[in-house]
C-alpha cells in the first residue's frame, strides 16, 4: 500500500542496544539501521519530527543504505519517547458505544495516557495486583508533525506527520471508579505503542478504509475499518485544536471498535501468559504478552 512514488517505503523503527538507542527503517521485512554511537546515526525520530519532513526523508535516505540488523541484537522501542501530550478517544466507534454504558456522544470524548504508562512492541503488559479486569483496545494513533492551534478541519491533515499502533490496555474496575476514566487508562505498563512508525504519506489520507484488528491467544476479538470512526482524525486535529495546542510530536490515539472483554458475555480479561496483538492493514503488528504485577 503505497501512496507516493518513492521506490522505499519511509516506515521507522526506534530500537536501543545494550542501552544505545538506534533508528531503522523496514526494507522487505528486514530493518536497515545505525545506533547513536555510529557514523551517520541520523538522530532519533523525536528529533527527526522537531526538524521536519525534510530531515525524515533524508534519514530514510541514510538508513536504506545502512547494513541489516540482525533481530537478536537489539531490542524495539516505542516510536517516540516522551510525546508532551498523548490525547485518547474513547466511544469513537458507534459499535462500541452500543456495547458501553454510554450514550453516543456528539462531541469527541477525551482522556489523557501519560508516558510512564507506555510499553513497546514485544514488551510485557502488566496486570495489577489490585484488579483482575485488564481489557484490551486496538487502536490507531495519529502523530502530530506540526504545531497549531485552532486548525481548520481541511488543514488538518497537513498537521499529520504519520501512523502508529496501540493496545489502550484497561483497568476496567478503576476505569469506572468515577466519571474520569483516566486512572483506568494509566497503570503503568498498560499502553503498548509502536513497533513502527508510518509517515502520512504511506498510507491513504487520513488512514482511512484500514483494517484494524485485535486477536488475544490468536482469536479475532476486534475487526472493524478505520473509516467507521465517528470523528475521523482530520476532525480530532481540528477539534482538540480548538482548545488545545498541538505540537510536534503529540499523540492522539483514535479510539476502538466493539469487541472488548468487559462486554462480551462470559467477560473476557487478558491474564498472564496470554498474548495480545494489534494489526492495522498497511501500518503493521503490534504484539505483547501478559504477566502478573510482581508482588
């Protein structure tokens, strides 16, 4: 799936070894990279971002060139860091409002993840002590490439650098504690993000007509099309803008489809030893298991 006219695909991974953070790029299933400590390292795709499409194109343009890493050397990092804000949408898909305790609403319904709640691909979500209703969500998100404020929606998409994956890991019994969901949504080791990060221009506009699906143990919980969210993400841009600078390098995660655990009848919770994975057509996998909180 390919959208530009490029002969390589422009689809980053953040990786580190023995604690040497490092950069790559996916070039016919295999990665072409380079660590900080080499010639060449481009930078991180945080600084790649804060210096503009330009600079991205020409790291994919060094890493194509790179020599390929052997997967055993280094382990896969969540795309970018420490995002300043990471905005999420909950009840995006009228199929999973149907399957909530709400009413759909008419206005985006927003809650903020923080960063210390985020894991990367391959990473172990945890299961707190304190509950035993750990849910999964499959979920795009949108990467913001340029700041703004008060963005009109046929401009929005300009401030789009790019699409990742996300697992908005739940605490549902502290989830519904209250009227916020935010303490439900931010345990740490919860948030699974990444493996890779797919510019804008891969992809159609918008990232509309994927298909999103969410297996546990293999099993297809969740299949929905990007294209059935109720505010699609040039209308997340312009609205959150409208009180809310974007800036480079912001999240939103976009919210997901019906098939969560909590509404399935048994309920169904992710427990250790159970496997979690993610896929977006054209953006890729995103694959974690479960353990147990370590008393």
């Amino acid at each position: 799936m390919r959208h530009n006219n490029r002969e390589w695909n422009m689809r980053f991974v953040s990786i580190e070894k023995d604690t040497v953070p490092g950069i790559a790029v996916r070039d016919s299933g295999v990665l072409r990279g380079l660590y900080a400590n080499q010639e060449g390292y481009p930078g991180s795709l945080d600084s790649l971002l804060c210096r503009g499409q330009g600079a991205i194109e020409r790291a994919a343009t060094v890493l194509m060139r790179s020599a390929v890493l052997d997967p055993s050397a280094f382990r896969v990092s969540v795309p970018f860091h420490r995002p300043s804000k990471i905005i999420c949408v909950g009840l995006n898909y009228a199929d999973h409002t149907k399957e909530s305790p709400y009413d759909q609403p008419d206005y985006p319904t927003l809650f903020p993840r923080f960063t210390s709640s985020l894991i990367a691909d391959g990473e172990a979500i945890v299961r707190p002590n304190c509950s035993v209703q750990l849910d999964f969500e499959g979920e795009m998100v949108a990467v913001i490439g340029k700041k703004g404020r008060h963005i009109p929606k046929d401009q929005a998409l300009n401030h789009v650098a790019g699409y990742s994956l996300f697992n908005d890991g739940s605490v549902r019994d502290y989830q519904f504690k209250s009227p916020q969901w935010t303490v439900g949504k931010n345990f740490d080791a919860t948030g699974a993000f990444g493996p890779e990060f797919v510019t804008a221009d891969e992809l159609p506009p918008g990232a509309k007509g994927l298909q999103l699906t969410t297996r546990l143990n293999g099993k297809v919980m969740q299949k929905a099309n990007t294209s059935d969210m109720l505010f699609d993400v040039a209308s997340l841009v312009s609205i959150i803008s409208e009180a809310i600078t974007l800036e480079v390098g912001d999240l939103i995660v976009t919210g997901t489809p019906a098939g969560i655990g909590y509404a399935r009848d048994p309920k169904v919770f992710m427990k250790a030893g159970d496997v979690c994975e993610v896929e977006i057509e054209g953006i890729g996998v995103l694959r974690n298991p479960i353990v147990d909180e370590e008393c």
